[in-house]
C-alpha cells in the first residue's frame, strides 16, 4: 500500500476492484466503514459479482471478468474530456508534459518495438524526447502534440462508454455513474482511495491494470494524500516482508536486482541501476544504488566482498531469463530438474492446472517440504482417489517432510500491507520435535557448508566465505538476523558535512539508509529496513498508539519502512508553494525552513518549495509516470486485450488483429497453449477467490473454520442455472481443457448474465479452500481448472479469468 | 481484608469454597459467573501478530505455564488486541479461530521421508533428514552448477535444485533463507508474492 489501513479513514470515495476486502481483508475494510461513518464517503464496487464488499457499496457495477483496463480506459477518457481532473497536480506532479519521441507508435493493439517471433518488444521508441541540455523535453502548456497528455487523450478516444459497455457488459449509466464518483475527487480537498488485491495482479496484464489504476489516481490528484493512494491489500501475512527482502527468483533485498548474463562489468551493472535525474534538480534516489548495493554485499561475504573483486560481484548468479514459478514447473516437466525445496508453500494447490505441476514434482529426484502442516504438495505422491488419483509405486520421488514452528512459538517480525514491520514474541513451545525455519535453514546450510570445506566441489568460494556472526550458528535469533538486515557501520562514519563530526562509531547499528556508503564501510541486508534496528534498539517492537494529530498516522507503533514514514509520496500532498492540497491534510507543510506534519515528510528535509524538487523522489523525472518509457513489457500505456481464454470471440479494441487478441508480450509455453479451451467448448467465463471464514488451504486443517464452510461450492448466476436445469444444492461438475471439479452448486442472483457485444456471458465463481489434506470435507484443489499462463511482466497466473463448462454431476 | 482478585481465587480453588465463602463476604453466584477470567487470570499473555492476511492484526495469546523453564507452556485462547491500531481488538472468523491451527491435528511433529516408490512415511532423526538432503543438495550442485554459459560468460548459477520460500514467515527467517540460497547460485526461487 501507499498508504495504510487506517488512513483509509481519511478518504472522502473509497473504489474498490481488483479485490473484495469485506471478505478477504475483513478488519482492515473496518476502515472504510470508519471512513462511510464519520468522513461520509462514498463506496464504489466494480466486480464480476455482487461481493460482500458490494452488499456495503454505494454504488456497485458489474464488469466482465479481465476486461479492467477497458473500464478504467474508459474513466481516463471521460476524465481528460470532461476536464475533471486536478489540473495543477498533473501538470506539476506527472510527466503529462514530457515530449515523447517521433519514432513512437501504437496501430491495432500493438505499440512501436514489436517483434512477433520473440513476442516481446525493443522500448527504445517509447522514450522521451531529450533536448540539448542532456534533460528531457517538457512542455508545461500540455499542448504539444507528442507530450503524454496528447498521447493519451489519442490513445483512449477509442474507449467511449459505448466501448465499455460492449467489452465489459456494464451498462452505459452504471459506468457513468461510477465515473461521476471518481471525477468528485479530481479536485482539491476531496480525495479517493483504491483498493486492489489478486483480482487485479492474477491476470495475464494484471500488472497493467494496476498501473491503469494508478493513472486515474494521477489524473485526479490522489496519490500522496491522507485517504488517497494505490493500496494493494496483499494476501499472505508477510508476503510484504518476502517481497522486500527479494525472495524472488530476479531480486535481491530491497528491490536491488541480480543482474544478467550480458552485464559482464561490474561498472556497467551499477550505472544501468544508478538512475540520473531527467529533469534538473531532481532527488532521483536511486542515484544511491552503489551505496545500497555495496552494504548488502558487505553484510553477505564480509572482508571477502572487497572492491578490488568489485565486491564479490560473480558471487552472485546472473540470468539468462526469468525463473519463475511457471518456468521451474515447465522445466521440471520437462525433466531439467533434480531437487525443490517447499517452506511454507503449498504449489500442488497453489499452482495452476495441478495435472501438470503433479507431473512435474513425479519427475524430481527429491523433494523437500518444510511446514507446520501436513499439506497436499507433500503427499502429492499418495492416491486420494478422485481428489488425487495416482499410483505411488510409479513415483520415484524421494520426499523429506520437516516439521516447522507456526506463528504462536517463534519470535520476529512480519510487515503488513501497510509496510509496518511488528515485532512479535514466542508464546509456547512446538509440538513434538518441529525446528523453526531459521534453524533448519542453518541446519541445511552448516552441513553444506562442512561437506564443500571436506570435499570441495563447485565454485565453494560464496558458501565459504558468507558472513555467519550469529551467536548462536545452528539456529539463528531473530533479533541477531533482524540487526544485520538494517545494518552496522564497519568503520568509524565521519560526517561527509562535518569532519569533525562522527555519524557513528564502527561497529554500531545505523539509523537510516541515508548513511549507507559505497566504499565497504558500511553493511546492511536491506537497505529500505535500514531503521528497524538502531543503535536505540528494536523499533519494531514500539507499541505507542498515540495519534497526536487525528489522522491515524500513529508514528510510534511498530515501524515502517521507509524510516518509519507512513504515506508513500506525502511530498505530493502539498502544492507547488508548500502548503496542503487539503486544510484537512497534516502530513507535511513547508514551514519557512522545513518540511514537517504528522508523518515522515518524503522530500529532503530542507528543499525549499521555490526549488522545485518533485514529489516522485524514486524516478529519474521526479515526477509519477503515466506514461512508461521503459519498465513494462507490453508497453508504455495500458492497453486492453483478452484473458488467454475467453468467453468472447474478438477483441474489439483492436479488431481484426490476431496479434493483440491477448497480451501480445506474455509467455506461453507451446504445451500450455494447446491445454488452453475454446469458447465452442467453454463457453462461462470463470474466476477464482477466497471466503472470509478460510485462508488459502491452511484452514481447513482447523476445526472451527472447517465448521463454518465444511464443503466445496462453486457459485453460478440464476440465469445459467435455469439454462442448465441446475437446482441449488444440486452437485456439479465443472471442468476447463485441464481437469475437473465436483462441488455443490450455489445458485444466486449475486451473479448476473452479462451483454457483451451480444455474448450474453455467465460467470462461474470457484472458492478455493478445498483439498485431500485436513479436517474440513474432503474436495478438489481448484487449480486443477485453471490455466498455465501469467502476467507479461511477472508472470503471476491468471487464475482470475478462464474459462469452463458445467454439467449437473 | 486485603485480597486482590488473584488471591479470591487462589482462596477458593484451594478449598475454601462453600461455607468460608460466606465469611469472606462473597456470594458463590460472583464466582461462578468469573470461570472465563478466571482461566484467563492464571495465563500468560504474549503479543503476536495474526498468521493469515496481510492486514496484520495484532493477538494476544493466552498461555499456560510462566515462561519458567521447567514449566510447559500452552496456548489455550487467542483474542485481538484492544491497543493494535488497526483492528483493535476485533478478529474475523479465521483470526478468532486461530487456537484451532495452533493445535491442528495436521500440526507435523518429527522429520519423516517417504522413499522413492513407497506409499508410507517413515519417521527419521533431523540428523538424518539434514545429512541426506544436505548430501542430495551438493552432489546435484556439484554435477550440475553452471559456473560459465555457452559464450564463456561468468553466470555462477544453479538451476537444477530450486525453492519456494514461505511468505507467513518472519522477515528474519525469509532473509536468512535468501542469504543462504543466493549463496549456493540458486535463481529458481519465488515466494507467494509471485502467485
């Protein structure tokens, strides 16, 4: 989130698409009936179904499942027709003005730099005009006819409410009136916040959608203010934490990334990621990549990282391509692969189209489960009958299930959607003989450690050589690995202002990244958790719930990154002069010689409004992109194509091209497409989610939520049932070009047939709680439907839109 | 008299009950009606945050034993905390639940491997477990470590061992786990947040 779930509080509309946070986020949604009851704000639901978030709305329209962009497209174009939009923030706080190069394009659905054999795009004709001072041209007036606003107004005039109602099926006076609501906030002093969660990120243009959101909160002046923002609410306890930390398979802790097979010198590695400002006197943070990357790598191998090995630089692997999830189970079908490690992670059901991830693990030489629980992934191998039918003597898979320590008996730190790391204590022992997950790690890495010191073997030198300065080497505290993630000095810091002055003595827990270095004399695991633990202790653990200034931004509790600051981009909640959009806003304020408000002011303390240092300190414009030059694989602008498999036949934003049916840059392995159905077949459109009284497939290892919802359903509207001589309660099979299910049928009028150009389209809603591991009733994992395919840019599946047949069972 | 609540109760359960009650000055009705504080006023209470989504819902958790050393400790009750900010004091349906994962029947209790082919687990020794997959792990990477691709270029990496890392986890578990499988060259290695 940009913001937090408190300061939802602050809002005066409230969208939420892309997730329904009444059912799955249901204390932090407490926040928009908070912001309902004493802010009088206005909720707007945009869903395939009627939610449970829908049933507190204002206003609910429906949309056709995977047709986002369409919608939100088409509130871009109402907003830059109607003028609705907060004029002085887009002009000032955007790249609205930038110049964009001659050489860009978009004809049919596909943009400049388009190679249809490799399916991907070269972005060198997206980028900014740059004029003769080395900066990019801007034109202030927004008149010139390649500056972003132009490009955009060309872009979206295909996407009228017409339009929307024929891709999306919402009808023309519910769009409007959704856009009605939205524009209410594009002015100053009013403002809105978005809400999304997987419904948006599980398409294969999810990260698009989001960034098409995004856009409509620029237009209308909305990010960096109390009550505003882009708010991901996230779905695990600490997938926030993981993903900061960089367990992913192209990361490196705080957003640092690993580099590629082509970026052989060092030197060039740094200055492709030390971003210099596009515009004169702009922040552009990321000009301190050195100094970030430089700690982490002080904090890994110590007195081996030194810069004359360009601070062990080859001890880290480089790509070739990306090895996501999606790519780690093709190439173990494949048969590429020998071992895989599970801590904590269920991919059996996690994963889609389980037939082909339950061929995948068949193949592996080992397989090794680390949980608290008893999960399908670690019986993968068992015949359940129906649920899972295989024949264990076929599978020569080796299976080494390790018992873990849940939440209740260890002690560390989770960070929350909001970015707040909270500390949290061990309150009994484990059952049995479960280990925590530091300590089987340490286990694991010790023994590797011994045997390449005994036998050697390949490139030993990064196990060798990785610092260890835990006090306790066979199972790691909490608080000793949380102090190396925020880091030490290693050598006496003299103040660079000052030197007389010492910033800190070597050896002492540094306060903030700012004083991170790039000469090795200082190291930290995570840059942006630099502040967790300070010299002052655990900030973590700050249990103050004081809230000075009324507006829930509670400083004391816990802390966040980054240094403690709560509202993303604050800076831009002020305007050009320094003072507060809104006299309701207390978050920052030029005082005459300094930022300060009730939060961490994101500006450099003493930049003067009158040097117009802009509010996006993390780009190289210093302002918010609506326009991407680089980044995104599909392009520079959101642009609506088809789900891989959809109820629909054309795309009708770019008609007639086969190329832009779907997301013409997203990966589809040849197997995977010809597992992909047709709407001849499958003609419902389907979508997966979660209820409020389960979590993923923990819950149904526990007695009171297996009670509250003991068995499978699938939910369908009252049209198609009729259709299909479907009776509530009566049982049904559904099934994909993958597999099938057998659940009860829900039969609602919460999900209505939709028109779609004269498709009429069903939705099938599939709750995923069920499998052949617990105490609810036994049921088939979900993902046996859906289809293995993911987002362009990062590849997460699309398990939001796909498509199915049902039958009476 | 100076009794705190505590001692009432220490009184009573040590078999003062009945007719002394009346001397103390208590009515019986007072007590019975106390049973839920009372388990409660005996157990350890220790923050924590709540396991599920990512709202991050502050819990108390309800222990027995003291945290002394010879005594074993229990969660009996999970409940919201009143000071958290943002849920404050509520949990939702699965939040209040939370007792019935902590003592899950599914809950694993010792290292167990089912063999290539087999159709039941055996439990086995966490020496045992470690020593084999540690062993399984570095002979792969021995065989299989790609320390420079086809045009000679330095790459340094793993591919054939890879690892899903668990997002309910603390942020310091995830990131010794990363410190560690980076280290071995490892790039197949996502978290939830890639699904």
């Amino acid at each position: 989130m940009t913001n937090h779930w408190v300061d939802i509080k602050n809002a005066d509309v409230v969208l939420i698409m892309g997730g329904n946070a009444a059912e799955a986020h249901p204390c932090g949604f407490k926040w928009v009936t908070e912001a309902k009851a004493h802010n009088k704000a206005r909720l707007v639901v945009v869903d395939p179904r009627f939610t449970r978030s829908a049933a507190l709305a204002d206003y609910y329209a429906p949309i056709r499942t995977g047709t986002d962009i369409a919608f939100l497209g088409g509130v871009i174009k109402y907003l830059l027709d109607s003028g609705k939009y907060q004029k002085e923030y887009v002009r000032n706080y955007t790249n609205a003005g930038f110049v964009v190069n001659a050489g860009y394009g978009f004809d049919n659905g596909i943009f400049s730099g388009y190679d249809p054999q490799k399916r991907s795009y070269d972005p060198a004709s997206w980028a900014y005009e740059m004029g003769p001072d080395g900066y990019a041209v801007v034109d202030p007036t927004l008149e010139h006819p390649r500056c972003v606003l132009q490009v955009m107004k060309r872009h979206y005039a295909r996407y009228t409410p017409e339009m929307v109602q024929k891709v999306c099926g919402t009808p023309p006076e519910a769009f409007l009136k959704v856009c009605e609501y939205l524009a209410s906030t594009g002015v100053p002093g009013r403002v809105m916040t978005i809400l999304y969660a997987l419904g948006w990120t599980q398409h294969s243009q999810g990260a698009q959608m989001i960034r098409t959101g995004a856009i409509v909160q620029l237009l209308l002046g909305n990010i960096g203010l109390p009550g505003g923002g882009m708010n991901a609410l996230r779905g695990h306890s600490n997938i926030q934490g993981l993903t900061d930390l960089g367990l992913l398979s192209n990361a490196l802790p705080g957003y640092l990334t690993l580099a590629g097979d082509k970026e052989q010198d060092y030197e060039a590695y740094i200055a492709k990621r030390t971003l210099k400002p596009l515009r004169p006197n702009q922040t552009s943070y990321w000009q301190n990549y050195p100094k970030f990357h430089v700690s982490l790598m002080k904090a890994w191998w110590g007195k081996a990282a030194t810069r004359e090995n360009h601070w062990a630089y080859d001890y880290l692997p480089k790509l070739d391509r990306l090895y996501d999830v999606l790519q780690a189970f093709e190439l173990m079908s494949q048969g590429k692969m020998n071992g895989y490690i599970c801590q904590g992670f269920n991919p059996l059901a996690a994963f889609p189209d389980k037939a082909k991830i339950s061929a995948g693990l068949a193949q592996l030489k080992f397989l090794v489960v680390i949980d608290p629980l008893a999960t399908e992934t670690s019986e993968f191998w068992k015949n359940y009958g129906e649920f899972n039918d295989v024949e264990p003597s076929k599978i020569a898979t080796t299976v080494f299930r390790l018992p873990c320590t849940c939440f209740a008996e260890e002690e560390g730190s989770l960070t929350n959607s909001s970015r707040w790391l909270q500390w949290h204590w061990k309150g009994a022992e484990a059952p049995g003989a479960a280990r925590g997950d530091a300590e089987i790690i340490a286990g694991l890495f010790g023994r590797l450690r011994a045997l390449y010191a005994k036998e050697g073997g390949a490139f030993p030198d990064p196990i060798r050589d990785l610092t260890w300065p835990y006090k306790v080497g066979e199972s790691p505290s909490a608080e000793d690995l949380a102090r190396e993630f925020n880091g030490k000095a290693l050598a006496d810091l003299a103040d660079p202002k000052d030197a007389g002055k010492l910033l800190a003595r070597s050896g002492e827990q540094l306060a903030s990244f700012a004083m991170l270095r790039d000469d090795g004399s200082t190291a930290s695991g995570c840059w942006i958790y630099c502040g967790a633990w300070t010299q002052a202790g655990n900030q973590m653990a700050r249990r103050d719930n004081a809230d000075p200034w009324n507006d829930g931004q509670t400083l004391g509790w816990a802390w966040a990154w980054p240094v403690n600051r709560r509202i993303l981009y604050n800076g831009a909640s002020v305007d050009p002069a320094g003072k507060p959009w809104s006299p309701r806003s207390h978050l920052t304020a030029w005082n005459g010689s300094a930022w300060a408000g009730s939060d961490v002011p994101d500006q450099r303390i003493d930049a003067a409004p009158d040097q117009h240092v802009g509010p996006f300190i993390m780009t190289a414009e210093g302002v918010a992109k609506l326009f991407v030059p680089s980044g995104m694989a599909e392009g520079p602008l959101p642009e609506h194509y088809e789900p891989f498999e959809s109820p629909v036949a054309a795309n009708l934003l770019s008609p007639g091209n086969p190329r832009s049916f779907s997301n013409p840059a997203a990966r589809l392995f040849a197997g995977d497409a010809a597992r992909l159905g047709k709407p001849e077949q499958f003609p419902y459109a389907a979508t997966t989610y979660r209820l409020t009284e389960h979590f993923h497939y923990w819950t149904k290892h526990a007695h009171i939520p297996a009670v509250l919802q003991p068995q499978q359903f699938v939910e369908i509207g009252s049209d198609l049932a009729a259709q299909k001589g479907i009776a509530n309660g009566a049982r049904v099979k559904v099934w994909s070009k993958r597999g099938y299910i057998v659940a009860v049928a829900v039969v609602t009028r919460r999900i209505k047939a939709m028109d779609c150009n004269g498709t009429t389209v069903h939705h099938i809603g599939i709750p995923i709680h069920w499998g052949f591991k617990g105490v609810a009733n036994a049921g088939y994992l979900a993902n046996t439907l859906t289809p293995f395919v993911g987002d362009a840019n990062t590849q997460t599946p699309e398990f939001k839109s796909f498509t199915v047949n049902i039958e009476k069972a | 008299m100076d009794m705190d609540r505590r001692q009432f109760f220490k009184a009573c359960t040590g078999g003062l009950a009945g007719s002394s009650l009346a001397l103390l000055g208590f009515s019986p009705e007072a007590v019975l009606a106390e049973t839920r504080n009372f388990k409660l006023t005996h157990a350890t209470e220790t923050r924590n945050t709540c396991t599920y989504c990512s709202v991050g819902c502050g819990i108390i958790m309800y222990g027995l034993g003291d945290k002394a050393k010879n005594a074993a400790s229990a969660i009996i009750h999970i409940e919201g905390d009143p000071d958290h900010p943002v849920n404050r004091g509520t949990l939702c349906p699965k939040g209040a639940a939370l007792l019935d994962l902590v003592h899950s029947q599914s809950r694993l209790k010792y290292p167990q491997v089912r063999e290539a082919g087999a159709d039941t687990w055996t439990t086995i020794s966490w020496d045992e477990a470690l020593d084999r997959i540690a062993r399984l792990m570095k002979d792969d990477r021995d065989r299989h470590f790609v320390a420079r691709n086809g045009e000679g270029a330095t790459v340094n990496r793993w591919l054939s061992t890879g690892m899903l890392a668990a997002s309910a986890s603390s942020n310091e578990s995830g990131y010794l786990t990363h410190k560690v499988m980076r280290s071995l060259g490892m790039l197949i290695f996502d978290n939830q947040a890639r699904v």
